[in-house]
C-alpha cells in the first residue's frame, strides 16, 4: 500500500503539472476562472499538505516555506491583486522566508531553494504570460536543483517537468513574436 503522504504529494504534483502544461488564460480572463490557475491553486494545496506532513515526518523545513509562499502568492494570483502591490507583499513574505532559512542555512545548496523560492513565487502573480513563465522556468529549475541534491523526489521531479512546461510556453510566446 503507497504511504498517504507521498500519494498526497503525487496528487498534489501531478495537479501543478497540469496547470504548468495548460495553455495560457486567455487576455482579459478573470485569473479565478482559468482552468490553469484553478490546477495550481489544487496543486499548490495538496502539495502544502504534502511539505508539512514530510516536515514532521522529519524532512527540511524549507519546502514548507516554499510552499506557504506559493500559497500566498496562488491566492493573489486568483484574487488578480495587482502586480506591483502583489509583488510588494510576495516581498515581504518572501524576506522572512529567506531570513529564515539563512539562520537555518545547512550548506550552499540552500542558495540554490531560496532563489528558485523567490523566483517560482513572483512568477505565480505576474500577468504577462512570457514573463511567467520564464520566471517559473528558472524558478523551479533551481529548486529542482537543490531537490536532487538533497535527494527529495518528489520535489524534484515536480519542478523539473514544470519547468520544462513552463519552458514549453516560453517557446511557444517567442515564436509568435
């Protein structure tokens, strides 16, 4: 029988992967209403679910900052705050985040979590579709990173098959400019 929590986290995974491969919202559409976003806010719930219950399980407390952070910046997304205020609050939230793991700093490989943290979170509120996904490219590729690094699988494989989803739009964007 497959442990509850992983499957939570395999749940949760496959849920922000499809919203990492859905096509974008169309110009104009409420974010709330978008197929996508409504993939993401599921994932990003069930993959919260997941970090927390790995955390007292005793797996690093890093993925439930990333994780929170991806939450705050989901329900922005979905109530459409505006960019700049969005980005504003993303910041703050992000600072504590990354102060916090500086003084829980465990090796240079933590550099690699609290970039892609910062990146993947400000992707979530952006309007420009490029900008997005670009910024959610990079953002999961490093925690991806430092996933494999710190031999989390799950964590791992989700942010590499989002990244290169969110790759794929990039691409995508660029041809048709």
């Amino acid at each position: 029988m497959m442990d509850p929590i992983f499957l939570t986290g395999i749940i949760g995974s496959l849920f922000l992967l499809a919203g990492a491969a859905w096509k974008n919202p169309k110009k104009g559409q409420h974010p709330a209403k978008a197929l996508k976003n409504q993939f993401f806010a599921i994932g990003n719930i069930l993959v919260f679910l997941y970090a927390v219950l790995s955390y007292l399980q005793g797996e690093p407390v890093f993925y439930v900052f990333f994780e929170s952070l991806t939450l705050i910046s989901t329900a922005l997304m979905l109530l459409n705050a505006n960019d700049r205020w969005a980005s504003i609050g993303v910041g703050l939230a992000g600072s504590g985040f990354l102060a916090w793991s500086l003084v829980l700093f465990e090796d240079s490989t933590t550099i690699l979590f609290i970039l892609g943290l910062t990146l993947v979170a400000i992707g979530f509120i952006l309007k420009n579709n490029l900008k997005r996904n670009l910024t959610l490219a990079v953002g999961s590729g490093f925690i991806s990173a430092y996933s494999y690094l710190g031999d989390s699988s799950i964590f791992f494989w989700l942010n590499l098959f989002f990244c290169v989803f969110s790759l794929l739009h990039v691409v995508k964007a660029w041809r048709r400019a």
